[in-house]
C-alpha cells in the first residue's frame, strides 16, 4: 500500500509542512500540507520538486578515511582519538565544529552539548552565522533575548508591509505567496520594498526604495527623526516600557533631505512618502532579511529598525512588529540550542556565570565553556594560522560558501585532521576530508526544525537510510562516548534528545528567560512521532504563545526594552580600479550550493548557469553586450567569470552575482572568494552583500553549447557550467579550441567508443561548428560552436534529447539548432513547475492572454507555486509593448 507521511520541506526558514507519499514501486511524490499553518498547502518550485532530489547519484554510502571506504567503529575511533590527541596537547580551544541549519535541532543539541559542555571550548559555530547573526545581536540589545516578536499572521494582518533587504518572492516564496493573496483581498493594504536591485517582489510592491548599499541606517535614522517631528511616538509606552530614548534620538544625526537623499541614495520625493506612510499607518510590520543582516554594520540596521518600532509601540500586537526572516530551514533551532558560538543553550547566556552553572549541572559535565569562542569567519582564520588544529564540519560547504572562499579551502587544505559529514561525496569541501562520514539526508532523517515564527514541526522519515549512513546526532554521540563522555551521550532515539532539550529550557527558568517548551519535558516516543507543529513558548501546563511584548515586558533585567544608538557608518571609499558594488544572493530555484536542487532537471532549466546582473550602460561604457562572458574581479587577486546579464532592474555602479555555482558545476563562479571576510563587529556576520569589483569583458577563441545523454568531462577551458536536463546534460563553455578536432574531443569529453554516426559542418571563415552525434535514431550529443555566444534555441535542443530522429529533416534542423518554422519551440522556461517557456507565454499573450491569470487558465504557468508570476507579468508587459509598437 503507498505511504503518505507528514514532514517538513528542508529549504529556506519558511518551514512548510510537505506530505511526502511513497508508491509500492518507491516512487516518491511530494505535495503541500494543507494543515500545516506555515504553508496551508502551499509549496514553491523548490519544494515542489523535492521528490526529483531524492536520487543516490554522488551520496557517501559508508564511512571514508583518506578516500578510502572503512568501517564506522574504525572511523569513528580515529576521530575521537583525533580530538583527543590534539586537546591534551594543544588545549580545547585547538579544536572546532563548524555546523549547518541544515542540522535538526536534535543534532545542533548533541554538538552544542559535546563541544560546550564536555570538550569545554565554546568553538562551535555555524553557517547560520551567515544569515542572522546581526538579527540575534540586534535582539539581544533591544529585548534582552533573541525573541522574535510575531507571527506569520501578522503579515496577513498589517496595513503596511515594509521588505527591507528580502527578495522575499525568491527567497521565501510561500510567505510571499500569502502577502500577495492578502494585499490582493485587501487592496488598501501597502507594500513598500527597500532593495537595491527591482527584484521579482516589487512585483506587489506599492512604493519600491532602490537604496544605496548600507543606507539603510541613515533611513531608518531619518524614520526615527520623522516620527518624532510628527508627534508619532508613543509617550506612554516609551516611558513605562523602553529606555535610552533620547540617547538614540541624539545619535541618529538629524540630516537635512539632501543630505539624507545623498545617504540612502533616494530622491526626497520617495523619502517623504515612505515616512509618511509609515507614519500614518498603526499597523505596520518590518520584514527584514539578508540585505539587512549581511553587512558589516548588520546589527545597527536591525536596531535602526525596532528603534522605529518601539518608538511608536508597534511590536507584539495583531499585524505589526519588526521581523526577522531568516534563511534557513533551522536557523532558529540551532539559536534555541546554542549553536553559535557566542551563545548557551535554551537562550541562556554564554557570559552569565549563573547561567553557565545552571547548564553545567543540568548536563552533569565534567567542563563548561566560559567564554566565547571563535566565529565563522574568524574559526577559519585560526584554522590557516594553525591554531585550530581539527576540525569537524557537518551538513555545509564553507569552501564555496564562505567570503574569502579560497582562503578557507587553503586553511582546511593544511589543516591537520579535517572531518566532514555530509551526504554528497564530492563537495568542494568533502574532497578536503581527511575522514568523510555518510550523514542522512532529508528523506531519512528523524526530528524537529524551528522556522522564522517560532513554530517547531517534525522532519519525518519516509525512505530507508542508504547504505551506511547514520544521523549526525548519533555520529556526534558515538564520538562523545568513545572520548570518554558515555554517560552524557547516551541517546537512543532524537526523540530522547528532545525531551532532554525540552526540560533544559524549563529547569530553573521561572519566566526569566524567552524559550521554555517545558510542556514537551517528558515527551516519549509514541508522542513525539506524533507531534504537531507548535509555536514556543509553551511552558509545562500552559498553551503556546503567539507573540511577545505587546504587555511591554522584555527580557533585561529591568524588564524595559533599549533603544540602541546608532550613528550611520560613514560613505564606503571608493577604488578606481574595482568601481562597483558587488551583491551576492540566491535565484529563484536553487538552493545554497546546490548539492540538492542541482539533481532536479526542471530546477536548473530556469537559469542553468552563473551570471552577472549589471545596469546596460554600465556594460556599454565597458564594451559588454548581453550574453557576452564577463571576468569580475577583486582587489584581493580572485576572479570569477560569469554571463552577462544585462538589465536595468540592477542600479548602476552595482552588480549582483548569485552564490550557488561551485567547483563541481562550473569552472571559475565560486562568487565568495571575491568577498572579503570583513564582518559586523557586534555580530561577526560578513558583509556579503558589499564587495568592490571590476567587471570586464571576458573574449575567449570560442564559445559553445552542448547537450549530451552522459556527463560531460575533463573540461579545458576558461568557462564551463554544466546543469542536469530532463534526460542528460547541458554544458555552456568558452576559451580556446582544442588542439584535436571537435570530433575528438567530444568523444573524449563523453567517453563515446564504437560505431557512431556524426553528421554536421564547419565553417572556417566564421569559426561555426555545428556536429551530432548518434547511435542509431538516438540523438547522443548536439554540439554548437561559434566565436561569439552560441545562438541555439536551448530549450529545444535539450527535449532533442528525448525524441526519435529517424527523419533526415528533423537531423537539418538540430543542425540548425532551432525548429523549423511553425514547429514549437517554448524558449527559456519561466516556469518550472509546468516547463512553460517565455516564448509561449508571448504566444499567448499575442492571442489574447493579457493577464497572469489568463496565462495561468491557458497554460498552467503561475498557477502552482507562483514564484513565476512577477516574470510572467514581465513578459506580458514587453509583449505589448512590442505589440504597440
């Protein structure tokens, strides 16, 4: 009989319930849970395609000690002796974890609980640390804690949305999809976007705010200032609830319009509305993301921003507040854990001697940490001066991930004993492994994940563990056992580990502190497999809590709230020789690094390779057209070489960059080895999103597209990107020509051998090659070389993959490289949930279609996940232009 079973999607912070259904032949389908309070059903392209990652292409299936398979006690042995060895000479301090939100919560508690509490370093952090660490530290100095205030409700509930650094249509589509669904049921409500790039949000947005890179303060300055003028401010609720008012009205400098123009790069006509918006509305709810926190002043912006919240008392009350929305599927649960390294666990404090004596014996361990330890950005560091000597990193990819990539993968390269969990074997950073030990992945483990509204929901298993693999918390446990700690490490289920979890954020707790799920204390394992999802707090006897504050008490000792000072950081210094701006972030259907959304066809058919997003006449002052190759550079040496993507969606001086290609999918786009590791001072969080680069033309001897049933190798050349089709590969590449001919190599790159039969021609004048390669009727491979961008209808080369070619017409036209006239050819997909493409929703709309919902009931597209719809809209609009003209 199938098997349906209820789970949580592992992507952004979101955190939406999925129902995941097992056939008896092992086909898996995933679908949206509809009782789930996150999503209510809904799924985004990402998470609608989970089902098609789900493959055992690439996965570790059995421990590896130098890249050789052993078994687990061996491996496991020579780990704890590692660490070990390395802490009786070197201190507890010579050694570190580096973990992941891609961690459930009971894996973050078992490495928290062995690194803190039993080795007695505090040097655990995790790539969390990346995403919203100026959010927690922003928290911390106002509240008292890491709380966030409210609710995904709130979104739905508010009569003014303010996006401040989120693309939040792409990076958290579902919470996306419900803001649209309330502004469109409710048109008074107001959208305003705050972003540098006219991103797919604005799509909804009311009033777009294209501000200049970390003019963010100085806006929210001007806010603070504007409320005051205006006799906005909550007397009342200042003075009872909040203190250090004035010292922050004092610090926000009062600047003058050009002034404040000049700072936020804004006109004065769009700084007034927005102030006046916000001024006049009581319901108004902040919505900040990775714009806001990844920068080197993050934690001031977070604070510039519930300054104006608290100023006006909007927080913790039905529809407004400011709110964090973080990235990743458990950000939250490793914060509720302790799993960065300046933090304890259940929110207690790493600097409070009572609070470290409180988890000290509520652990019974032998240590405890008694100071920080070392940061993301700084671990690695101390990893290339030596002074880490082993390190474990679990469920993440730091030599792509973090800035200054390359340094990192020279500082692991050099380090002593590396161990890496993971599931993929062959990550940029698992090929650096001295020991590679096989993790489970998202269909198999068991646990829970906390999302950016406090809600807690269960990951459920639904497919067999493969091979040896084995969840990172009993990898963790057998470790702390063999160095000595059994009795602390002996968990026989997660559901153990929650219950422990559980009653260490009600011991000794008393209201004092924001997280408390005593409630689930006691919990065994009938109840936990049953669990549902949950919002904290939820105290022993007590219902869960939607919000915080609206009664006016935080968490510093006094109970009141701070305001925060914040004096804008003074204008970047400008470099002649790296002009402009450089941005990094996600696209829309992929995921960090893509060692999951890489392995869905349909994923990658959106935007199959790396590129770089830059104002059309910044490119024509460089001599760049669209679609050219472009080299942007650092002033540290590094180099990426991206597509051209020319668009005046992206300001000028600024380009955007996104962060998913590695080493495994392309040649030189690992983007981070461009970002320096400057970080917030308060929070340690790298300034990802403001980097100085140069872009110039990047002119290789040729350029080419193919598209083959087998892998593509052994790649020579400046520039390649590779990406799954449907029913093999495609492969963009660019640099000199082979010194054999392209016959040979094409049998070289796809290990073709025997009788095949190739058809094509070159033309030596214009440098064309057009050559196919077939077994039979079967189409092997389509290649397509020219000096300039290939021009090949891409889309349709990739189905040629699929189909029958007896026909020697059909052969002419793959030559070609389109269709024949009046044959359909559906361009670049736009969207992935039904693989429509651009050139049939023009079609359509030359018929008729000039609505996203009449696109929507011709062709499908839009009507699933919706993350297409602003494009669709995009093309709609063009196509009638076009029509006018």
């Amino acid at each position: 009989m199938p098997t349906e079973t209820r789970t949580t999607c592992p992507y952004c912070g979101v955190g939406c319930g999925v129902i995941a259904r097992v056939e008896d032949d092992g086909k898996v389908s995933v679908k949206g849970d509809p009782d789930h309070p996150a999503n209510f059903g809904r799924l985004c392209s990402k998470g609608s395609a989970l089902a098609e990652t789900l493959d055992l292409e690439g996965r570790v299936l059995a421990p590896q000690i130098h890249g050789q398979e052993a078994g687990w006690d061996a491996a496991l042995d020579l780990v704890a002796q590692r660490f070990r060895e390395t802490i009786a000479a070197h201190g507890p301090d010579s050694v570190a974890f580096y973990v992941s939100g891609q961690l459930l919560t009971e894996d973050y508690y078992v490495a928290n609980k062995l690194m803190k509490g039993f080795i007695g370093s505090a040097n655990i952090d995790t790539n969390s640390r990346l995403c919203m660490a100026s959010s927690v530290a922003g928290h911390k100095r106002a509240f008292g804690s890491d709380t966030v205030p409210g609710c995904y409700e709130d979104l739905e509930l508010a009569d003014l949305v303010v996006l401040t650094g989120s693309n939040t249509a792409w990076c958290h589509p579902v919470l996306y999809q419900r803001l649209a669904a309330a502004k469109a049921s409710r048109p008074t409500m107001k959208v305003v976007v705050i972003d540098p790039r006219r991103t797919a949000t604005c799509d909804i947005a009311d009033l777009h705010l294209p501000i200049r890179a970390d003019g963010d303060v100085a806006l929210f300055n001007g806010l603070f200032h504007h409320l005051v003028d205006t006799r906005r401010v909550d007397e009342a609720f200042v003075g009872a609830h909040t203190s250090g008012f004035s010292e922050a009205l004092m610090a926000a400098a009062r600047l003058g319009m050009a002034e404040l123009s000049e700072a936020t790069g804004l006109s004065g006509m769009a700084l007034r509305q927005f102030f006046r918006l916000f001024a006049e509305t009581e319901k108004v709810v902040t919505c900040y993301s990775q714009g806001v926190n990844q920068s080197a002043v993050g934690t001031d912006k977070v604070n510039a921003i519930i300054n104006c919240h608290l100023a006006t008392g909007r927080i913790g009350r039905p529809g407004m507040g400011p709110f964090s929305l973080t990235g990743q599927p458990n950000a939250m649960g490793g914060r509720e854990v302790g799993g960065l390294a300046n933090m304890l666990a259940a929110h207690m404090e790493l600097g409070s001697a009572a609070h470290r004596d409180t988890v000290q014996r509520f652990w019974n361990a032998p240590v405890i940490a008694d100071k920080p330890g070392l940061k993301a950005v700084d671990m690695f560091e101390a990893v290339a001066e030596g002074r880490i000597k082993a390190i474990w990193i679990m469920s993440t990819n730091p030599v792509v991930s973090m800035p200054d990539a390359d340094g990192v993968k020279a500082a692991l390269t050099a380090c002593p004993f590396v161990v890496v969990s993971d599931i993929q074997a062959y990550t940029d950073t698992a090929r650096l492994a001295h020991v590679l030990l096989p993790a489970t992945g998202w269909s198999e483990k068991s646990g829970t994940v906390t999302n950016s509204e406090r809600r807690i929901s269960r990951q459920r298993p639904f497919l067999p563990v493969p091979g040896e693999a084995r969840p990172d918390w009993w990898q963790m446990a057998e470790v702390g056992k063999r160095m000595g700690f059994a009795e602390g490490f002996d968990f026989a289920s997660p559901a153990e580990i929650f219950a422990e979890h559980a009653a260490l954020s009600a011991y000794e707790n008393d209201g004092i502190r924001d997280f408390d799920i005593g409630a689930y204390a006691e919990i065994d394992g009938t109840d936990y497999d049953a669990l549902i999802p949950f919002q904290w707090p939820q105290p022993a006897g007590e219902p869960s809590r939607k919000r915080f504050f609206a009664d006016g008490r935080f968490y510093h000792p006094d109970g009141k709230a701070r305001f925060v000072p914040i004096t804008p950081p003074a204008p970047a210094a400008r470099d002649a020789a790296f002009p402009f701006t450089l941005n990094t972030g996600r696209v829309r259907d992929h995921w960090h690094t893509m060692t999951r959304t890489a392995k869905s066809a349909r994923l990658s058919a959106h935007i199959a390779e790396p590129f770089c997003e830059i104002h059309p006449l910044d490119a024509r002052a460089l001599g760049i057209a669209d679609a050219d190759l472009v080299t942007v550079a650092s002033p540290s040496g590094h180099a990426v070489i991206v597509r051209a993507l020319l668009t005046e969606r992206q300001a000028r001086g600024a380009i955007f960059v996104p962060m998913h290609w590695t080493g495994e999918t392309a040649a030189a786009a690992r983007v981070d080895t461009l970002v320096p590791g400057r970080v917030d001072p308060v929070s340690g969080q790298p300034a990802l999103k403001m980097a100085a680069a140069s872009v110039a033309r990047h002119a290789p001897a040729a350029h080419g597209f193919l598209v083959s049933q087998a892998k593509p190798k052994a790649l020579p050349f400046s520039y390649w990107a590779t990406a799954k089709t449907e029913s093999g590969h495609r492969l963009e590449f660019a640099g000199d020509i082979p010194a054999e001919s392209w016959e040979a190599w094409l049998r070289a790159t796809l290990g073709i051998d025997g009788e095949i039969t190739f058809s094509g021609y070159a033309d030596a004048c214009n440098g064309d090659h057009r050559l196919l390669a077939f077994d039979g009727d079967r189409l092997l491979a389509a290649l397509y070389v020219s000096r300039a961008p290939v021009a090949v209808s891409r889309q349709w080369a990739v189905e040629q993959l699929t189909v029958s070619h007896a026909d020697p017409a059909a052969r002419f036209m793959l030559v070609a490289g389109r269709p024949a006239p009046g044959r359909p050819d559906k361009g670049a997909i736009v969207c992935s949930c039904f693989s429509v493409g651009v050139n049939e929703i023009a079609c359509a709309v030359r018929a008729g279609c000039w609505s996203v919902e009449k696109i929507g009931a011709q062709l499908n597209a839009g009507t699933n996940c919706g993350s297409c719809r602003p494009e669709i809209r995009r093309i709609i609009d063009a196509t009638q232009i076009l029509a006018a003209e």
